[in-house]
C-alpha cells in the first residue's frame, strides 16, 4: 500500500516536469529561431521592405536603421526617420501581429500590424507648416484652394505634409491597429527657442476611424487631455488646464494667428484657465464648442483697462459654425463690477457683441475716459462692433455720481462710442446738485489727420448751470460765480481750446463785482477772449459792454451804465463808504497787462449823489478810477438849492492813506454848505445868503491842508451883518487860520 500510494503522487509531479521541459524546449527553440532569424539576410529585407512601405504610405522619404525580431508576434524597428518638410524620428517601434501571420512576416509579402509601441517619437514641425494648416482652412471655407498653403514668409508648404492628408493616409492604412505612445515630443520650430509639445497615451484604427483614448499633450506650460475619433470626421472631446495664460500668450509673442490679434490689439492674459472642447462635423466643414472656466484670470488690453482686469469669477461660452463665426456668451465678476457679453466674433474678427457692464471704476476700468478727468462708477449697456483690431463700443452709460472733467456730479447719462481714434457722446444729462448740463461732441484719443490726441468738440447746452462749474471742467481761469444758462461751444487741442456761445448770467459775481443779470455772445482762446456784444444789470442799472484782450494780459471794454447805484459798485463800497447815489458811465474798463488791476476811464453822469453829509441832484463829468488812483478833469455837481461845485485834481494812495490834490470851485451856494462841505466851522461868520468860493485841498482825508477863498455878498461877522465880504481861510493840523478877511 505505501508503494502504491508513493507512486501515484509521484506522477503528477513527473508530468509537470516533463511539461516544464518542453516549455524550456521550446522557449530555446523560439529563442534560438529568433537568433537565427536576426542572424540571417531577413532583417535587412524586413528592413528594405518597411521602408518601401512606409515611404509609400506617407508619401515622403522613410529610412529604419535596424529591424529584429523580438518573438513570435513582434518585430522591434529602431532609428526611424523621414524627410520632408516635417522631420520624424522614432527611437523604437515594436510592431505586434498575429502568430498566425507569422508566414506572411517571414515572406515580408506585407506587414500584417495589429498593435504598434511607439517609444522615443520625435517631430520637428516647422512653424510656418502650423500657420499653414490654419490658412489651408480658411482657404476651404471661402473657396480658395490650391496644391500648397502660404506660410508666413510667403514660403509653400508641401501639400502632402498638410496634417490631415498625413492622418488619412494613416487611418487608410492601419484599420485594426492599436497605437499606443510613449515619450513622445513634438518640435515646433522657428522664431526664437522652439516649443516643445510633449504626447502620451493610446490611439486604435477601426472601422476607418482613428480613435484617440486619453492622449495626453503637455503644451506651453498647459495640459490637453483628448479623447473622441480624430478620423476621418472628428468627435472629439478635449479638456485644457492652463495655469498660467501669460506663458502661453508670452511664448506665442510674434507668431501670428490668434496671438497675432491679441499682440494688435493690445490684450494680454494670465492666471489660470480651464477649457473644455467639442468637436464634431467634418474636417471641411467642422463644428465645435466649449467652456472657458476664469476663476482668479487677469486680463487687460492696451488703451482699454488702466489696469489688469481681476476675474474672480467667470465663465465663457462658444460655439462655431462654418461661415458663421464664433458665438460667445461671457459672465464675469469682480467684487461689485459685474460683465456680459453675448454675440458673435465673424470671420476675419468682426464683432458684433451684446455687452453690459455694472458698477465699472473710472477711469481704471475705461483707461479713455482717464484724460476727461473721469472718476466714479458707472453702468453700460450696449454693442461691441467693428473688428478686432478696430473695436467699437457703442451704447448707454449712467452713472450715479462721481467727477467728470475733475468737476463733481451727482448723475450722469449718456450715449456714448468709443473707438481707438476717438470718444464720441450725445444726449449726454449732468446733473450736479440742482444744476444741469446737456452735452454732445467728440474727443480725439488717437492721432487721426491733422487731429492731434486731446482734441475735442464739445457742444454744451444748460438752462439751469453754474458758470464756475463750467469754466473749472475746462480749466479756463475767469473768476466768476454765477448762474448759468444758453449755450456753448468748444474746439481744439489740449491747452489750445477755444470757446463761443450765448450766454445769460443771472445773480453772479465776476472779478469781485456782483451783478444780477449779464447775457450777451462771447469768444474765448489760448491768450484771448472776445466780447461781442454783452448787456446785464447790476442792483436795477443797465450795463453794456464790447471788446476783448488776453484774460491772463492786456485787455480793454468799452462800457455804457446807467443808473448803476454805487453802493453796489464793489470798489466804492469797500474804500468809500460815504458815497452813494445812481451813477452813468460812457468809457472804457481795462487792464495794462498781468498783474494789474483794472482801471475805468471815461465820462460819469450821477444822480441822488451823496457825498458825507451833502446831497446833489446830479453830476457830470470826466472820470478816470485805477486802483490806486482817481482823477477828474471837470466833475460838475449840482446841489439841490442850485449851488454848483465844479472839482477838478486827484486822490493818490486810495488803497492805503490817500493823499488829496483837488481844487473845487463854488457858485450860488450858501456858506454853511461850503463850510460843512470842507468840515470848517468858522465862529466869526454867520450863515446868510450865497456864496462863491474856491477850495483847494491837499493832504490826507484825516489831516487835509485846506486853502478857501469866499466872496460873499451878504454874512454877519462876529455879529454885524455886512455885504461884501471876502474871506480867505487855511485849515491845517486841525485848527482854522483867517489868513484875510476884507469887507465892501
């Protein structure tokens, strides 16, 4: 029994190891095989005949340094290369078939290929052949084809090479076949260091499709993950997650295509962006559409943002239709400024794009509006029109409040258009405070013809305005207050402007002198002003005025008044108190040049003049007021009783301590009237009918030096009446002298 046993467990092992030896038996034939195979004339014939193959099916030069077998379903190609415009090179190639096929292998009547390893793949693209295969597209689509695409730099490349034809051929020839890659790179060569796209993953051919399985490609700094059928019409599916947009903007610098736009019209792009992308159609006629997640994104575009545009958080949307273009729909946020953006980017870029905009900061969001002296936030609404390299925005901006012209407003709202050359507005509604403003016109931003950057016209129109608001946003220097309405007119260049219009100017001030009322036509430039013709009010008179000069230099106005009253004349009420009454005048106002005052020249006509303590009916004469000077030739005043004064001289110093140098004749007034007139009391007289007298007056109002001759027909000195007196008297240091004293 235990022999028995012993053996029947003996003999499973013995067929196992009679099995292991025929494994081993065949594993040296086979390997032997191989070695006598690789050994003999089959490899270089393998190897002649894949590159006929291979030649043939790609239609350019290919060489294979080595071919061997490596069992019995797999034969190991290395040093793989072609010529041609794209240069190709595969470290090793291990292509798999079926031991059944193992006969036709060993015939090399054809390669028979189930599975291919790829291992060491290298393509050196020039780029011109890139942009070319972009070109060959739009060529398609308008009709335009021919046998060889016209890189940048006018050079040809080889229709046979054009990426399409290449996969077709691949796709005809290699039904059934699984690719599966490793380490492979692709070279774009051309300006500057070239790029380098580094792919993995597996494709298979079946059924005339080339099918991707999660190819990888690690491009300009990004990850592009593709699956779907590339051939030979697409459906494909791609994912993109580029951490840094910057670096693939900056890299692409220069080499046209869509960069190119982007490099021309100023826009340049960082942080990250995720994409995903779906193809499908034909390669002819293709459709495709996608997501662009921007999540931390900044964006800015030269003469557009003041500054990078910060995307927290935003979402673009796209599809594209052959002939149609691409449609877009955008969302984007940044704290409170919200954006979208719906519509269509046509063939060569044309742009017609539904835009709205809330909260945007100005001037930094809208770097155009930066040199109108722009801040605040406002709402758009409107279109995005013309091309990508000549963009348009069109449409209505309102603002709630903010500066414009460096002048506060509490609202705004207007139709506005913004291109590179210019920012051009109508129907545009200022309000500031209870003021408002209507304007329209255009401001250069660009040089265009004889335009130079800066240049405006501007129309404004305001019935309920304020003349310092208005003069302030145009930076001319006029000191003036006052109510404002009519309309205006400005041209030209920055520091140039020139202005005109009709204007009324109600409960003002200008130059420190009030008024109530002034309209009239005016011209205003660099260094010189012009009024047309100008009427006003002041405090119930009528005021008339012409001329021009330089605002900041020289400048003359001829000048009628009547029934002004002087008290409202600033300069008299400050420095003369005293004075009062309604006055005319017939002259000139003026100023010799910077830093002067004006001056008044001219001939005067009062009425109700009061001077002190004495009235008169009227005057007349020649006056000449400067700043620190009057001057009369032949003032003639008229007192109610029917004495005459007739003055002639000047008062000096009429800012400080005035000094006076006047001679005033009398005629048909009475003593006591002469004598108060000059502030003399003199004991010895008595008051009794009329005088003529002569006073000359010199000193300073509070220590005058007075000289006056009477003649009188009838007075009491010192109690007796008398006729025919003559009296001549000196006031000086405040005491009274009777220098003669002379009786008929």
């Amino acid at each position: 029994m235990g022999r028995a046993a012993t053996e029947r467990k003996s003999r499973p092992a013995r067929r196992m190891a009679a099995a292991g030896l025929v494994v081993v038996l065949l594993l040296a034939a086979v390997a032997g095989a191989i070695w006598i195979v690789n050994r003999g004339p089959l490899p270089a014939r393998w190897r002649a005949a894949i590159e006929r193959e291979l030649s043939a099916r790609l239609g350019v030069p290919v060489t294979v340094e080595d071919v061997r077998l490596l069992g019995p379903s797999r034969l190991a190609l290395t040093g793989i290369r072609s010529g041609g415009a794209v240069q190709v090179s595969v470290a090793q190639a291990v292509l798999g078939f079926s031991w059944r096929d193992l006969g036709k292998v060993m015939g090399t009547s054809s390669l028979p290929v189930r599975w291919v390893m790829i291992d060491g793949l290298e393509f050196s693209v020039p780029e011109s052949w890139v942009l070319a295969t972009g070109l060959a597209a739009s060529q398609r689509e308008s009709g335009k084809e021919d046998g060889g695409q016209k890189a940048a730099g006018g050079d040809t490349v080889d229709r046979a090479w054009a990426w399409e034809t290449v996969l077709s051929r691949i796709a005809q020839e290699a039904e059934g076949v699984s690719v599966s890659l490793a380490g492979a790179r692709i070279w774009i060569t051309g300006k500057g260091e070239p790029e380098v796209v580094e792919v993995a993953g597996r494709a298979t051919v079946s059924d005339g499709q080339l099918v991707l399985h999660g190819m990888n490609a690690k491009v300009l700094g990004g990850l592009v993950t593709v699956r779907g059928a590339l051939l030979p019409n697409p459906e494909l599916y791609a994912a993109v997650d580029v951490p840094d947009a910057a670096v693939l903007s900056d890299r692409l610098a220069g080499r046209g295509g869509i960069v190119s736009v982007a490099e021309t019209a100023g826009v340049h792009t960082s942080g990250p962006v995720q994409a995903e992308v779906w193809v499908e159609g034909t390669w002819q006629q293709p459709r495709a559409w996608g997501t662009v997640q921007l999540s931390g994104t900044r964006w800015s575009a030269a003469g557009v943002s003041e500054r990078p545009y910060a995307i927290d958080d935003g979402l673009l949307r796209w599809s594209y239709r052959p002939g149609a273009g691409v449609e877009v729909s955008l969302q984007a946020s940044r704290e409170a400024t919200k954006l979208e953006v719906e519509g269509a980017i046509g063939p060569g870029g044309r742009l017609n794009l539904a835009v709205r905009a809330v909260e945007l900061e100005l001037p930094e969001d809208v770097a155009a509006l930066a040199r109108l002296g722009v801040d605040g936030r406002a709402d758009f609404l409107g279109q995005l029109v013309g091309t990508a390299q000549e963009p348009v925005l069109a449409g209505e901006l309102i603002s709630g409040g903010g500066r414009l012209f460096g002048q506060p407003y509490t609202s705004l709202s207007a139709t506005v258009r913004l291109s590179r050359q210019e920012f051009a507005f109508e129907r545009a509604r200022i309000a500031q405070g209870l003021s408002e403003y209507h304007l329209e016109g255009r401001i250069a931003l660009a040089t265009a013809g004889d335009r130079p950057p800066g240049d405006l016209h501007v129309v404004v129109r305001t019935d309920r305005g304020r003349a310092e608001a208005l003069l302030a946003a145009i930076g001319w220097q006029i000191p003036a207050q006052a109510d404002l309405s009519g309309t205006l007119v400005f041209d030209g260049a920055p520091g140039s402007v020139t202005g005109h219009g009709d204007v009324v100017l109600t409960q003002g001030l200008a130059f420190g002198q009030p008024f109530d009322r002034v309209e009239g036509r005016f011209t205003y430039g660099p260094g010189w002003f012009e009024v047309a013709e100008a009427t006003g009010r002041v405090r119930g008179g009528d005021v008339q005025a012409r001329g021009g000069g330089d605002p900041q230099g020289p400048w003359e106005l001829e000048v009628s008044a009547r029934d002004v009253p002087l008290q409202a004349v600033r300069w008299v009420r400050d420095r003369l108190p005293m004075v009062s009454g309604l006055v005319g005048f017939e002259g000139t106002v003026s100023r010799p040049g910077a830093g002067f005052s004006p001056a008044a020249a001219g001939t005067v006509a009062a009425r109700h003049l009061i001077i002190g303590t004495m009235d008169f009916t009227e005057a007349s004469g020649e006056l000449r007021i400067e700043p620190d000077r009057w001057q009369t030739g032949e003032l003639t005043l008229r007192r109610p009783g029917g004495g005459t004064y007739v003055a002639q001289g000047e008062v000096r110093r009429v800012l400080s301590v005035p000094e006076l140098d006047l001679s005033v004749a009398v005629s048909g007034e009475s003593l006591t009237d002469v004598l108060a007139l000059t502030g003399l009391r003199v004991p010895i007289l008595a008051p009794s009918g009329r005088v003529a007298a002569g006073v000359q007056i010199t000193g300073t109002f509070a220590n005058p030096d007075a000289r006056i001759r009477m003649d009188a027909r009838e007075v009491h000195v010192i109690g007796r009446r008398t006729t025919g007196v003559s009296l001549e008297m000196r006031l000086k240091d405040g005491r009274i002298e009777i220098e003669e004293l002379a009786r008929g």
